[in-house]
C-alpha cells in the first residue's frame, strides 16, 4: 500500500499549476486529479510523464483530499513539500528551424510511423484510410463518417465546424476527438515557431470550438491552445525538429507505446495541424 | 431488436479495457451494434443515430461510461453485458498465501524479506539513481537493469558504493549470477570455481552457459553495465568486482568480458590484473592486450576461446587444451559447409540477424576471414557501418538489440516478432545464401522460443531452395527451455545448430567462403 508517513519526494512538477486549493475530483489507479474550479492539478506516482498540470511524487499517496500550491511548496494534505531545485517542467515546445527538406522527411517519418502501429481505434484512420476497415459495428462506422467530416472541415478553413464537430467524440477517457484536437492545436503552434508566422487568431477559432465539459480534455486543450504538452509528446515534437530522423522514430513509438489510442491520435491532429497551417 | 444499456458513473477504465470490450461485445452472437464510450454529448449524438439511445443513456454525464447493445434477442443482449462486465470487473489475481508478496515500496521490501543484501532495480533511468541510492543507504548491493541512468549518477553511485564496500551492477546490467541464482537475462549454470566479470551481458550468458556446458562452474557472475569501461566511468565497478573476486575463497579461476575498455581503463584493470594471484583469462571482443599482464594470464579472440580457457583452467588442465575443443568443433563444422557449399548456385551473401549484441561484435571478429568486410549496425569499426538498419547490404550482420529496434518493444529476446519478420524478408531475397542467427535461453528470455521461431524458419526454407541456416543456442540443459530439446527440434527443422556463437560464425563464413571457391 502507498504510504503518506514518510516524507513525500516531489520529482516533478508543472509549469502551468496555478496556485490555489484544490479539492480531489477523482482518484484512478495510478492517478489523483485534483481541481479548482476548472482548473486541473493531476498527481502521478515515478514513471509516468511530467506534464505541465502535473505533480509527480515518488508514489501516489494513500489518500488524498486536498493540495494547495503557493508557488513555493505544496501542501498535501497539510504536509508541505518544497519544490527541489530543477524540478519544475518546462512544457515549451521545443522547435528548431531545421532546414525544410529534413523536417518533411521527419514528418513523413512519423506519419509513416503512427499508420503502421498506432492503436487499431486510433484516429489514425484519418491520414490511412486502409484503417476505416478495422471500425466494423454501425456505432463505429458512424463515428468514422462523423471524423472524417469534422476534419474535411477543419481542412477546408471551417474550423468552428471541425472542431465543434469532433470534440468529445470516441474511444477512451479522453475521447479521441479531444485528443486529435490538442494534437491540431500543438501542431498550429509548432508551426508559428517554425515559420514566425501569426496563427493566434486559426488557435483561437478552434480553441473556443474544442472545448467542452470534460475536465481532464479542457486542460489538456488549453496546455495544447498555449504551445504545452507534457514530456512524451513533446519529445515528438522535439524530434521532429532535429535533424535526426531516428530521433523521430524513437520518439514517436515511446508515444504510442503507451497502449492507449490518445497517442496516436494527438499525433494523427498534430499532422493535420501543421500541414493544415503550412499550406495557409 | 432488444436494445439494452447500462451507465458506469464516474467509473475510470484505460482506453486498452474499453477497447477489449467492444471487441469483445461485437464478437457475442446474436449482437448486432455496440458502443462502449464515455457519454458526452457528441457520442450520444453518435449512439441516437446508431439507434442505441435509451433514457439512461440520455441522462449520463460526460464523465460517465455508457455501453449500449442492441441484439437479435435479448438473451443475446444479456450475455453480450455479461461478457462485457466480466472483463470490466476482472482483476488482477490475488496471490496466493506463501506466494511472493508485492511490496508497496523500499522500505516494505526491506523490512518483509530479512537477511536481503541485493536490490534489482528496473524503472525509468532518471528515477533510477534516487533509488538506487537509497539501496546503498539500507546496505543493500543494487543490479541496476535500467538504462537511460545519467553518467553522473553512475559515477556518484558508485563511488558511494565503494565506500560502503558495496557493489553496483549497471545501470543497463542485464545479467548477474550471485551465489548460484541466475538475475534478469541469466541462464541456470553448475556452480563451480570460476569468476566472471562482464561488462556485456550477452558475453556474461555465452561464457557462463558454455563453460557450464563443458562441466566446469561459475561462482559468481558480476555485471558491470557496457558504460563501466568507458573513460568517463574509469572501470569503476569493474574494478571492485575483480578485488571481489580476487579475495572469494571459492573462486579460482577469474574470467573478464568486455567489448575493449577506455585505454586509460584498460591501464588500471591491467595494473589490477597484475597483482591477483589466481589465473585471469580475457576476452576484450575487437580488442586485443598487447602487453604480457603476467604469466598466467590468458588473452582471448572470441567468448568461446574464452570460455573454453576458463572451464579448462578451472578442471585443473592446461588452457591450450581449449584449442583441441575448437578444433574438434571446426572438424564438424568444415563437412557441414561442404554440402551446404554444393547447393548454392546464385546467392552469395549472409545475413546475421542476432538479438545479442556481444554476438554482433563477436560475428564481426569471426566472420572477415572468411567472407571479407562484414556490415553491421553496430560495427566494431565504423567504417563497415550500414547504411540503413532494415535494407541489409553485402554480408551483414545486425543487432537486434539496439535502441533503434527496440523503444516502445519488448528485448527482441522475449518477442522475436520483428526478427521473425526479418527472418522470412531476407530468405526471400535471391542473392541471400546464409541466415546466422544466434538463440538465448534462460531465465527472462523467451519461453517458448521454438513456438515463435519454427514457422518462420520454415516459411525461409520454403521461400529459398539455396539457404542454409545457421544458429548458436545459449543455454544449458537446466535452463526452463531445456537447450537439447531446442536444439533437437532446430536440427530436425533443417537449421544446422552449433554449440557456440564462434562456432556458428566460422560454420556460416565457410559455406560463403566455399561456395564463392565453387563458383569461380
């Protein structure tokens, strides 16, 4: 059992925890979500990715009701514990201006990686259209029609209609539309970094669209809107940018090792983000 | 059509459960739709036009799970729910009393099993240290199985296990053999009275398998973690275990495996060498000791020179008896790759697909003599480097082992998946005449290896009427695997079977090197 008397050891946490009490909202088997209001305080045991709402401590504690975070220490459940020096995770997307022709084989890579393994459910199914045949019952065949046209929009300029269209559809705790849709929001983001040039007003069109009531997807959408994700995608993205195209690779299959399809499908948003906003 | 639904509120189930759920659901006779999704507003909208909706349905929140069914009858509806609960509700079997128990920490761990002096850790290698440290800290030596340990925490580690007259193993140590037990990727070996430090663990397992094989024993196995001997580490850890050894009463015989050390390394383990009163064997694979160490000190080309050295020294004979063991070896081997010569009319090239890394190192010394300059995505000179890893050029050999093959899979020693689909591409190519591979058994390598390799082998055999294949087995008869009955069932499959690595290589160059004598 995960014990609260020994003193808890912080290893990491996020650039984007407000301050302020947070009360639990649910408990999961490897994590505590914490909320104030609408905003998100995510606690996770060693071993999973410092993100920029969450707070890793060596291990999930017993039980927990309460966090307050002053900016200086938090407090869990009236213990404080000071933040160690480097703890704190830089959520920035990390993107170089490498020259163009490496980045396109680095996207290609990538895109090549995620229609071989990502996830069979995955919103992959929009870059490989091969993989609509692994949806098989009317509800899922349903769901893939309903994708596809929310991303023609989003394609075709329409953004309010592709992403009002897609949010909180499919698979997972985090639907797979919220996840392509963080993914398309990083992926505009990484664009204004690579080419400078002024995407804020296509964010904010599909950022005000995407939102809905799901907690955990509100705050990943408003990392995603704000240029941040946590450290497995943005290894991705930082890879991306490199000019090594194993980097790439390495990158993106530690994403989709991951077993959920959440990563194939921030990947899958992420392509048709950039490339969408590229094309501009 | 009987629709039936169910609301989980507030549940939380991973995407891979949901997933195995509506598998699962649409699998069931009888069920003809199915939805198993989180109950937002959009895939309600997506459940309504399916004509699953029903006011349960209607009534949930977004945080709450909805699954829906309709069904030819609704005996087909409530046995589709049944299977579906059946897999929500399962959980992990408890274990049973007197059965290992899962601690919830360190401290749990030391205090429910006492008397314990070593820690296996294997977690992510930037929380590796902090553990790791706090192992040194309760008296506990530490195997560090985890990779991706920054150098300086290697050092601090152990430079503080030093102190305390501890060792530790690693990080990226995947074998051990303490006091008999077999640790990680280790095999189930005689006890007897050689020592072995190795900074490989591939070559840790070769050398300990066949000096077991050859009725010799190990007393202890200490790895070191391939980074030890490079310049930034000063063979730290090598060094203490070689002291170790030095002063272990039931260890007569010491055995060194590395790939070549830092030569500012290779210095002090020479000097420590030197002064150790026992005969010391070495195998530095693409290195080589030039100056004499002392009088009994006996260099190595290969792990299987090595090992044959050792087990010889280690009955009480003369380690140049260990030649006569090769050679009868080669005796076999050179009929072997007579008739295999005969049947190659267009192909030339061998391929060696190895899920051990000091293999590829070790192919790379072995094979040259006989097939001229070997590629390899681990070359031992980079000029003989491939240019890519997945289209083989020439004669090849690659390590299946490295990063590039396995992030996100498991060690291609447990899954052969990806080198099975190797095994059958290259068969399929003409101008490939030799597949080398190598097997390791043991303990955390695969179980079943013969389930998972015998199809592809033969779908190779099909593909090519001119391939020979050649394969080492690691191992020893006490392995879970049981090495003859691997062996047997390879040989019976058409694969020629030698007992070592080296062997294997000199085998697998000899036929490319006869066949080309035949078609000039």
């Amino acid at each position: 059992m995960p014990r609260i008397s020994a003193p808890v050891k912080l290893l990491s946490y996020g650039d984007l925890i407000e301050k302020g009490e947070y009360k639990l909202h649910y408990r999961f088997e490897h994590a505590v979500n914490l909320r104030k209001g609408q905003a998100l305080l995510t606690i996770l045991p060693a071993g999973r990715p410092a993100g920029p709402f969450n707070l890793v401590l060596e291990e999930l504690p017993e039980k927990i009701s309460k966090v307050s975070f002053d900016g200086k220490a938090f407090l869990l459940n009236g213990d404080r514990v000071a933040l160690p020096r480097g703890a704190k995770y830089d959520s920035r997307l990390a993107v170089a201006r490498i020259p163009a022709a490496k980045l396109t084989a680095n996207l290609q890579r990538l895109r090549k990686l995620i229609c071989d393994s990502a996830p069979s459910k995955s919103a992959v199914f929009l870059l490989d259209a091969a993989r609509e045949a692994g949806f098989k019952s009317g509800f899922e065949r349903r769901f893939v029609a309903r994708m596809k046209e929310a991303a023609v929009s989003l394609a075709m300029g329409a953004y309010e209609a592709g992403a009002g269209g897609m949010k909180g559809l499919g698979f997972g705790m985090t639907p797979s539309g919220d996840d392509f849709l963080g993914g398309y929001l990083l992926g505009i983001n990484a664009a204004e970094l690579y080419s400078a040039k002024n995407l804020g007003l296509v964010k904010e069109r599909v950022y005000t669209s995407a939102l809905g009531s799901n907690l955990v997807s509100n705050a990943f959408l408003a990392a995603s809107f704000k240029g941040r994700a946590d450290e497995r995608v943005n290894a991705v993205i930082r890879a991306l940018f490199s000019p090594s195209g194993r980097a790439t690779q390495k990158a993106a299959e530690e994403l989709l090792a991951v077993g959920h399809t959440s990563g194939g499908d921030i990947a899958a948003g992420f392509l048709y983000g950039f490339y969408g906003v590229m094309n501009i | 059509m009987p629709i039936k639904t169910t609301i989980k509120k507030g549940a939380y189930f991973d995407s891979v459960a949901l997933m195995q759920v509506a598998k699962k659901l649409n699998s069931v006779p009888g069920v003809l739709d199915s939805a198993v999704v989180m109950a937002t507003k959009e895939n309600k909208g997506l459940i309504k036009a399916s004509g699953l909706l029903t006011a349960e349905v209607e009534k949930a929140g977004e945080n709450d799970l909805a699954i829906a069914v309709s069904a030819r009858t609704p005996e087909a509806a409530e046995a589709a729910f049944k299977a579906a609960e059946e897999l929500l509700n399962k959980k992990p079997a408890a274990a049973s009393p007197g059965a290992d128990r899962r601690a919830a920490g360190l401290d749990d761990a030391v205090t429910a099993l006492g008397g314990a002096n070593l820690a296996v850790i294997s977690v992510a290698g930037r929380f590796a240290g902090p553990l790791a440290a706090d192992c040194l800290d309760k008296g506990l030596n530490v195997m560090l199985f985890s990779d991706n340990v920054p150098v300086e925490t290697e050092i601090a580690l152990k430079k503080e296990a030093a102190k305390k007259g501890l060792l530790v193993m690693g990080p990226d140590c995947g074998t051990a053999i303490i006091n008999g037990a077999p640790i990680a990727f280790a095999n189930s070996v005689r006890r007897g009275n050689i020592g072995v430090v190795a900074a490989s663990g591939t070559g840790a397992q070769e050398v300990t398998a066949l000096i077991s094989n050859e009725g010799a024993g190990i007393s202890q196995c200490l790895g070191t973690g391939g980074r030890d001997v490079k310049a930034e580490v000063g063979g730290l850890a090598f060094l203490q275990a070689l002291a170790m050894l030095a002063k272990d009463e039931a260890t007569r015989v010491i055995l060194l495996v590395s790939k070549p050390p830092h030569p500012s390394v290779m210095k002090k383990i020479t000097a420590a060498v030197k002064k150790i009163r026992k005969p010391v064997v070495a195998v530095l694979l693409g290195g080589e000791v030039k100056e004499k160490v002392k009088e009994d000190f006996y260099p190595a080309r290969t792990l299987e020179e090595a090992a044959y050295k050792a087990a010889c020294l280690g009955k009480g004979l003369k380690a140049a008896k260990a030649r006569e063991l090769i050679y009868d070896m080669n005796l076999r081997a050179g009929e072997l790759a007579k008739k295999e010569a005969a049947k190659k009319k267009k192909s030339r090239f061998l391929r060696g697909l190895f899920t051990g890394g000091t293999f590829v190192g070790e192919a790379q010394v072995v094979l040259p003599e006989f097939t001229g300059p070997v590629l390899s995505n681990a070359p031992l000179d980079k000029k003989y480097r491939l240019k890519n890893s997945v289209e083989l050029t020439g004669h090849a050999v690659i390590d299946l082992g490295e990063d590039e093959f396995t992030v996100g899979r498991p060690h291609p020693m447990i899954d052969f998946s990806l080198r099975n689909k190797m095994i059958v591409s290259e068969a399929k190519k003409p101008e490939v005449s030799v597949l080398l591979l190598d097997l390791v058994l043991g303990y955390g390598a695969n179980l079943k290896p013969l389930d998972d390799l015998l199809p592809p082998l033969a779908e190779a055999f099909r593909a090519n009427k001119e391939l020979s294949i050649v394969a080492s087995v690691t191992g020893t008869e006490a392995d879970p695997q049981v090495r003859s009955k691997v062996v047997r069932a390879l040989e019976s499959a058409g694969v020629l079977v030698m007992p070592s690595n080296a062997g294997a290589c000199r085998l697998a160059g000899e036929i490319i090197r006869l066949s080309a004598k035949e078609k000039r």
